[in-house]
C-alpha cells in the first residue's frame, strides 16, 4: 500500500518516546554489571557448562570465593553468597576485563560448543585472546587454560608412536571443522603469550571427558544423525576416556603446582576401553533411547565422497568429508608422564569406577 514520509514520521513519533526509555533501562542495565566487586580467590569462565559447573563446585568445597562469567545467570548460583556472578560475553573486551580484575587465578574452561564460524572464533579464540591481555594486565597469579585433544593430528598420526605433550598438531584444521580451528588458534595465543610475556599460564588437554550428565554426549568416532548414534569403524577401538571428577582434579593441581606454569599436560587415563564397551555400557543405561548403527569405514567413506561432491556443485561447505573420517579414529597409546610427575596428577576415580557411577554397575 502507499507509504510516504508523512507516515513514517507519525510511526516514529509514536515510538520515539518508548524506545528512548527502554533504551536508557538497557544502557542503565548493562553499566550496572561492571559495578565493583570485591577480590575473589577464582575466576571460573564455561561455569554453565559440564566442566565447569564441576569446576566451581570443587572451589566453593574448598572454600575459596569463586566469580563466573555468565551470558545468562544460572539458577544455582544465585542462593550462593560465595559465588559472585558477572554477566557478559567472552567476546567482549570489557566484560572479561572487569571478570579478571581482583581475581587471583583465573581457570578459563569457556569455548563456543556451536554456531556458525563467526560464532567459535569470537566465544574460542577472542574470547582467548580477551582472557590473555587482562590477565596480563591484572597480573593474575596463574592462568589455567583448558585446551582438547582436537588440537592435535588425528589422520595422520602413527597408531604405533606415544603420544606426549610434543605430539604434532592438526596440519589442516579447517579440514576438521570450527572447533577443532578455534581450539587450536586459542591454545596457540596461550602458548604465545607464555613465550613471549611469560605469562603464568597452565595448559591441559583433556581426552573425551565422561560422568554423571554426559550419559547422552556421544564417544569418540560416533556420529549422533537424526536421533541415531552413527559408530564408524571397528568397535575395538579404545578411547582416550577420563571422568569428570579427575579432571577437575587435574585442573586443581594445575593452579597450584609450581612445576606446571609454562606447561602443557595430556589428562586421559591410562586404562583402556574399546569403544564397543563404552557403547555397551551406555545402551544399558539408556535403553531403546539410544539407538545404534554401526557402518564400516569404508561405507562411511563413500558417503563422505558423495557430500563432498554435492557441496561442489552447490559451492557450500558440507559437514562431513572424507577428510573428518579419517580422523574419526580417536586417540591412543598416551605417554602422561608429564602430568604424573611434573603436575601430581593421576586417576583417583578412574575409569572402572566411572563407568560404573554414571552408566550403574556392569552386568
């Protein structure tokens, strides 16, 4: 319908004065999350998420005064008086800046878990980069940075080598998809910033980490497609498995143990389990609600040549690639020396023990 100026005016002047107020509440809102705050003893960034829930757990048990940054407040902090809650964004420079200030060690287990490219690289590697420059300005006592095992060569790896802290890292992450790039790129500007301003900093890597909530995240070279977990390969593969509550073990001794600063630790397990079993062990727990199929390397091969051409002709990136399946395969056959004896670290619970507490005792 006809539509001049005239109209648009009397449209704004109806809107302007309602918009002005809701954008003075918004702009009042947002000052009020970078009110002052008193010192804490931590700073816990990902503290919504699996890890680092259990991450501040750990820290309130022990007492200490713990700050997370939120994008959204989470219920279960709000009753706890130790726990100071920051609203904000790992991409925003002011809001991470005012999370470091007055914390003593800052554990920065936040990454983006899904979204486009633009979205990992600014919850990844600027929200890195963001946790870098304020504990360098801070001068926090210690950064403890965690990192993943997709940093590293997955395809191209011999299954005969250890694998240790050295081991080479992915050559063509943007073959692998945004997690795998931004994970790489954000530990690579931590390492950086050790070399260069000495920053304080520890590295861990985590194998698939696995406990009491994650029954349904599935294992290393299994796909979940419409509802369906897809398990490629031979199902004697072991997997680099860890439970959650020696991970945080792992991350604790990180902030504290003075031979860590400047490293990097491989935290997995040293017992083995083939992936089969882990498969096993799940199905009993979640019953009709876990449905299987297994397709052999080869099938799936052919399947991921067929996506690639069809990306090819419609000129779009696809999710599956040749290249991802081959490295599907998980890793083995780890050297933890390093976090045995420079970190203090072994399994307290072990895998035995966590299968049984999150999946109930085997048959």
């Amino acid at each position: 319908p006809p539509f001049d100026g005239a109209d648009a005016l009397r449209v704004i002047t109806l809107l302007e004065p309602l918009c002005v107020e809701a954008d003075r509440l918004r702009r009042e809102e947002i000052e009020s999350r970078y009110a002052p705050l008193a010192p804490a003893d931590a700073l816990v960034t990902g503290a919504a998420g699996f890890l680092g829930r259990a991450v501040v757990k750990a820290l309130r048990a022990r007492g200490q005064t713990v700050r997370v940054l939120l994008r959204k407040p989470v219920a279960s902090y709000a009753g706890d008086a130790g726990v100071q809650v920051v609203i904000g964004d790992l991409g925003d420079p002011r809001s991470v800046d005012h999370a470091v200030a007055g914390a003593t060690t800052v554990y920065h287990v936040g990454a983006a878990m899904r979204g486009s490219l633009r979205d990992f690289e600014a919850g990844t590697v600027w929200g890195t980069r963001n946790i870098v420059e304020a504990c360098t300005k801070h001068r926090s006592s210690r950064l403890v940075h965690v990192s993943s095992m997709s940093v590293l060569d997955h395809a191209g790896r011999d299954p005969a080598v250890v694998l240790d802290e050295d081991a080479a890292y992915e050559p063509q992450p943007q073959l692998r998809g945004a997690y795998t790039q931004t994970k790489l790129a954000a530990e690579r500007l931590v390492r950086q910033a050790i070399r260069d301003n000495a920053l304080p900093a520890v590295i861990l890597r985590p194998g698939q980490i696995f406990g009491i909530g994650a029954e349904k995240v599935t294992p290393n070279a299994v796909i979940a497609l419409a509802g369906r977990w897809i398990a490629v390969g031979d199902g004697g593969m072991t997997l680099p498995l860890v439970y959650l509550d020696d991970v945080v073990d792992a991350v604790l001794l990180a902030a504290e143990a003075p031979d860590a600063v400047g490293q990097v630790f491989n935290i997995v397990d040293p017992a083995s389990v083939t992936q089969q079993r882990y498969l096993d062990r799940a199905k009993r727990k979640l019953g009709d609600e876990l449905r299987l199929t297994r397709v052999s390397v080869p099938v799936f091969m052919t399947l991921a040549h067929g996506v690639e051409l069809l990306g090819k002709v419609l000129g779009r990136d696809v999710p599956l690639t040749r290249y991802r399946v081959r490295s599907l395969r998980p890793l083995a056959n780890f050297d933890t020396r390093a976090a045995r004896e420079r970190l203090g670290w072994k399994p307290k619970v072990g895998v035995e023990r966590g299968l049984d507490a999150t999946f109930g005792p085997s048959a």
